[in-house]
C-alpha cells in the first residue's frame, strides 16, 4: 500500500508466497517470491543477488523468520537450541552481511529485525535468541549509520496471525481476557504499521531501537 515492491522468501513452501503475493496484488508493486533457506549462506547471497538484479537495488530487510525454542534451560536439547540458533540469530546476521554491502554503496538503508517479548521473560531459549538479535541491531545501528542505514528492531506480544490470515471464524482468541493494559491480542497489520513506520523517511533519526508492539505487556 506504500508503494514498495516486494522481495519475498521463505523456505517451506512457495504456495504460502503466492498467497501473501495475491494479497498485494492490487496495490500495483512488484512482487517476486523465491524459496530461501536464510540459515544457509549460499542461498543468502543467491537470494539477494536475485533481489538486485530485479529490481536495481534493496532499500529495505525486514528479518521476520522465527523458530520457538520453548522451555527451560535443561529440557531444551541440542537439536531445537541449534535449530532456534540458526533461525533467530545465525540467519538475520547472513541477511544482515549480504544487504549491508550494497546499502552502503547507496548510503541508504533500513534493517527492521523481529524481536519479542521472551527477553522480558527470562526464558533460557527464545529469551536469550532474542536478546541477542537485539545486540547485533544495535551493533549495526552504530556501526553503519554513518552510511544512512539505520537498524532497529519490533518486539510483537501476542499477535492473533489466524484473524489476519481469515482463518478466524469465533471472537479473538483471548479478547478481553489477557492480563495487560490493552486486554487483548494485537493484529499482524499493527505490526506492519511498525515496520512501514520504520522503513520511512520519517524515522531516518531512529536507530538501535527495539519497538514494543504488545499492549503494554512489557515496558522498555
């Protein structure tokens, strides 16, 4: 809706592109849709490759892929701490080293990553990922805003993806029923206000900054 073609990935199925791109068919961008391993290098540098020599150049990332690893420090086993690791951290910092170059060449960039509320929690698994995201944010923020570039990241709560989805038929699930000042779950479009917030000219002085998008679950 804010005019910006679209550079989509995932690495399960491209169906799930297609129907993210049907959505932002009407508003007259570009969409190109490629499956993506982000934990994968290669594939990385293949992908955004791909992204430049489509469209000229990559103005803004938006790393939003996630892997859960739920519970505490001792029934959290190699395999999902590995897993988690590569989804949440390793692959934001491959996205992050294959943007970046071509950025400060055009001295101009917007990196939005995904965070949460788990850091705020305490928790052994998601908690630690996430606040290390927020680290390599921040580091970048410093290290690249003499470029134009700015990074920041969100932190959703708890978002109800099925309604934006419409595969909700009841109430929301949990309207009016969570214990935070705003009483109820958020939506994937005040997410994405977020994120087109960010990306704008607007928020060129913002940077190395994690916006909260949970009701007031948490405070920062």
């Amino acid at each position: 809706e804010e005019g910006a073609n679209l550079l989509l990935c995932t690495r399960e199925s491209k169906d799930m592109l297609e129907q993210t791109a049907q959505l932002a068919s009407g508003s007259g961008v570009r969409i190109v849709t490629e499956l993506c391993d982000v934990t994968d290098e290669a594939q990385v540098q293949s992908f955004v490759q791909m992204g430049i020599k489509e469209f000229g150049q990559i103005d803004v990332l938006v790393n939003n892929a996630a892997w859960r690893a739920r519970g505490d420090l001792l029934s959290i086993d190699e395999d999902l701490w590995q897993k988690a690791l590569g989804v949440n951290l390793h692959a934001p910092f491959l996205t992050c080293k294959a943007v970046i170059p071509h950025m400060v060449e055009h001295k101009w960039g917007r990196i939005i990553n995904y965070s949460g509320i788990a850091p705020f929690r305490g928790a052994s698994g998601q908690g630690t990922l996430k606040m290390a995201t927020e680290g390599l944010t921040r580091a970048i923020a410093r290290e690249y805003g003499p470029y134009n570039i700015t990074a920041n990241c969100i932190g959703p709560g708890s978002i109800d993806v099925a309604r934006t989805a419409g595969q909700a038929t009841g109430p929301a699930e949990g309207q009016g029923t969570l214990d935070i000042p705003v009483p109820r779950q958020g939506t994937v479009e005040e997410c994405s206000a977020t994120v087109v917030f960010l990306a704008s000219a607007q928020a060129s002085y913002i940077t190395g900054q994690n916006y909260l998008v949970n009701g007031g679950a948490y405070f920062h």
